[in-house]
C-alpha cells in the first residue's frame, strides 16, 4: 500500500502470468503453448490451434473431431437474434454490429451459467468461435440488404464463414480450397498475441466476474481502434490513397514529419522491434492468393511491395524499429477475396475470440485472479469549498 508505479500505455506493467502465447520482440518470435507461429500456420488448422489455446495441448484425432462437432453444433443464432440485428441502421459498420449483437449474447445465452465452473466455461467457448462467424457474415450482409444466410455444417470453419458471407438463396458460394487454406491460416495468425490491448480489456472486464459474451464485446471495441485492429482497414485505404509507386516518397516523407498526424499504418509494434512473424508468413499467403485469382500484378501490392522495400531502407524506419506488421498485408488478401474493407476488423476480432476466451478461461482458472484495478496519479484540484450557484462568478 502506499507505493504504485505511474506506466501510461502500460509500456513495463505486466499484469498477469499467462502460459498461452509468448512473443520475443527483439528476436520478431511467437510462440502458441510453445509452438512457432511458422508451424502452426503451415502445418495446423485453425480448430486444432483454438483447441490448442483453450486447453493448453495439440487435441489428439478425437479430441479433435469431438471439438469440431461441438462448434458445428454450436453455429446457429438463436432465431429472435435476428431482430438484433434488424435493429441497426443498414449503413452501420459491421463492428458496430457485432460490439452489439455479440454483448446482446449476454441476454441469450445466460440461463445457468457459472463462470467459476470449468465445464460452463467450456460451453461459452465453444459458443462463441462457433458463432462469432455467424455474427460477423450477417453484419455484413445486413450492409448489404441481402437476406442472411444460414451456416453449412459440412463445410470447414473457413469455408462456412465465405459461404455465409458469399452465398445467396440464389446461388451457393462454391468454396475455392486455396483461398479457404488462405483465410484459415490469417485465422490462426491472428487467434493470439497476449495482453494486446483488446485481450487485456477482456480480462479486466472479466475479472469482475461479468457476462462473458459482454466481455468479448468490449474487447471487440478496444479491437476497433485504427492503432490495433483498424490498423488492418486503415492499411488498405492508405494504399488506394497512394494510388501509384511514384507518391511513397511523399507518404513516407508525412509519416516522418512530427507536425503530421499521418502515421505509415501497418507499420510499427510495441512489442515486435524486429520483423512481425505474422507480417511474413502473411506476405507470403499474398502472393499464393494473387497467384490462385491471377492478380499477381495488382496494384496495391505492388505499392505495398515497395513502400515495405523503401521503408526498411529509411533510417527514420531503421531508427525507430519499425517493420511491417500483421495488418500490412492481409488486408490486400481479403480484398482479393473479394471481402469489403468495411469487413477486415471484423475477421480480426472472429479470429482473435479464440485468444480471447482462452485468457479469459486462463484467468477465471486461475485461483489467485482478482479484480483488475489500475491506480492513478491524481492531477485535479486540491480540496476547496463549494460554492452555491448564486455565488458563482
Ligand atoms: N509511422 C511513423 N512513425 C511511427 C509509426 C508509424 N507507423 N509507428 C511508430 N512511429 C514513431 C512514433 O511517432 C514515435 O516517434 P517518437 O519516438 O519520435 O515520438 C515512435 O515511432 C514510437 O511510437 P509509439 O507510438 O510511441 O509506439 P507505441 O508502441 O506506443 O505504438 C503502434 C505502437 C503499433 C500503435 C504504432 O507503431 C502505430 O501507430 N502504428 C501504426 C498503426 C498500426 O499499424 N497498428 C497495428 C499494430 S499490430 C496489430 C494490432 O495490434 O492490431
């Protein structure tokens, strides 16, 4: 008592232990439970890693399919969330829409549930990775004012999530596996990253002891931000806005003038003071997925291409630390899926859900855990009289 540290941002306070992902900034490593990212990312799938957050280990082939069925099981909404939806302006952003719907979970699936007993927590889990996609394809085609499109348990996570997104009672989405592969695997690049800004919300939220469907809708808020999870929409509209190769120069020269707000999105990270991991393997993705459609000379990842080359060359760049991050390059992937900017942060927060809810379990699992309460340095006025409104000059 007595004694606190002041650290804004939270640069060197950590908050609590956690055995789920490590990051080595300097060395640009991420780790999930002790696997490389690499590994994961080429060898796994994005059921095996979320399964691999939550319980700690690899599921073995039936833990696997015993998962698999539970979150297929899991996809639907519950009819009269429809009308949650309804309730929208049709203009709104689809993160808008599922800060709302997914917090509106709290008022539908609550009945029984007991955040200290393991197995409720389980539940919830599976609940929302399964239902997440749900949310997040019927924002969007709310947007649209198309109808929604019920989930496809035949088909992988990925697959389902385009289907819901791309199908129409006229004509069913026809899933391309090398796209599908695409997306699953910017699924598992994104599920963690420890106690990022939005993860930590969760579990401050959380740590009262609130609604857990309330939780994640407050990390998805603290995800909207352009400086973390908007950074991904934000990217791409900066690349239309450089329109030609021949404007970096320009752009580069705001990003480093102090007086410019303009920051190079996509670039930069608190943590990572060497290359993202995930910035590498995404680059990579980008040229399979450009190379499936045959877009190999799009525009945007050339300007992409070559504000990366130009940048890491600079010695403002060099200086400060700053590489590609992984919101660089996945918003040209999306796009090339033909998945609307509105839609990028949206992806984010349903691949992050599965890190969400396993620190929130990590939390809850933890006996010691307490409510999250931050101190402050106060800053206001001294104590001083009041005075009574006809006094008041
Ligand atoms: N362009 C130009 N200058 C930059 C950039 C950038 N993208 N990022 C940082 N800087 C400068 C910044 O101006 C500061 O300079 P100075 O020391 O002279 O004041 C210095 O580098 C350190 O930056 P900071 O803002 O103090 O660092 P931070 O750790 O608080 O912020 C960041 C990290 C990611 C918010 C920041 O790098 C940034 O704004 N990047 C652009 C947005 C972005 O791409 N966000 C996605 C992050 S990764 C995925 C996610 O979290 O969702």
């Amino acid at each position: 008592h007595g004694y606190f540290t002041h650290d804004p941002g939270f640069t060197a306070t950590s908050s609590c232990t956690s055995a789920i992902t490590y990051i080595d900034g300097d060395e640009g490593l991420l780790y999930y439970r002790g696997y490389p990212i690499e590994e994961l990312a080429y060898q796994s799938d994005y059921m095996e890693v979320s399964y691999l957050l939550i319980h700690g280990e690899l599921p073995t082939a039936e833990q696997k399919r015993a998962f698999e069925t539970s979150i297929r099981h899991h996809t639907l909404l519950h009819d009269q969330m429809e009308n949650v939806f309804r309730g929208f302006r049709r203009s709104a952003h689809p993160m808008a829409v599922m800060i709302g719907v997914t917090g509106a979970m709290s008022a539908f699936y609550h009945k029984g549930l007991d955040n200290f007993d393991p197995q409720h927590r389980e539940i919830v889990a599976h609940r929302l990775i399964a239902k997440i996609p749900t949310v997040a394809a019927w924002a969007y085609k709310f947007n649209e004012g198309q109808p929604f499109v019920y989930p496809q348990n035949r088909l992988s996570y990925a697959e389902n999530f385009m289907h819901m997104m791309f199908s129409s009672p006229c004509e069913p989405y026809e899933p391309n596996p090398v796209l599908a592969r695409a997306l699953d695997r910017i699924f598992i690049l994104h599920a963690d990253h420890e106690q990022n800004a939005s993860t930590s919300t969760v579990r401050l939220a959380g740590s009262s002891g609130a609604n857990p469907y309330a939780c994640i809708a407050s990390g998805m808020a603290s995800l909207w931000g352009p400086l973390h999870g908007g950074a991904n929409e934000a990217v791409l509209k900066m690349l239309e806005e450089i329109d030609d190769v021949s404007k970096i120069p320009g752009f580069i020269k705001r990003a480093k003038d102090k007086s410019d707000p303009f920051r190079l999105m996509g670039f930069g990270h608190r943590i990572y003071k060497n290359m993202d991991p995930r910035a590498a393997i995404i680059r990579q993705t980008c040229y399979e997925v450009l190379d499936e459609l045959g877009l190999r000379d799009d525009p945007q990842f050339k300007i992409a291409l070559e504000l990366e080359r130009i940048a890491l060359e600079d010695d403002y760049f060099i200086a400060k630390k700053l590489y590609p991050n992984v919101d660089f390059y996945s918003g040209i992937i999306f796009r090339a899926m033909g998945l609307p900017t509105s839609m990028f942060t949206a992806i984010f927060a349903l691949a992050r859900t599965a890190g969400w809810v396993a620190q929130w379990h990590e939390m809850l699992s933890d006996p010691a855990h307490k409510i999250g309460r931050p101190r402050q340095l106060y800053t206001g006025s001294a104590r001083r009289e009041f005075v009574p409104l006809d006094q008041r000059g």
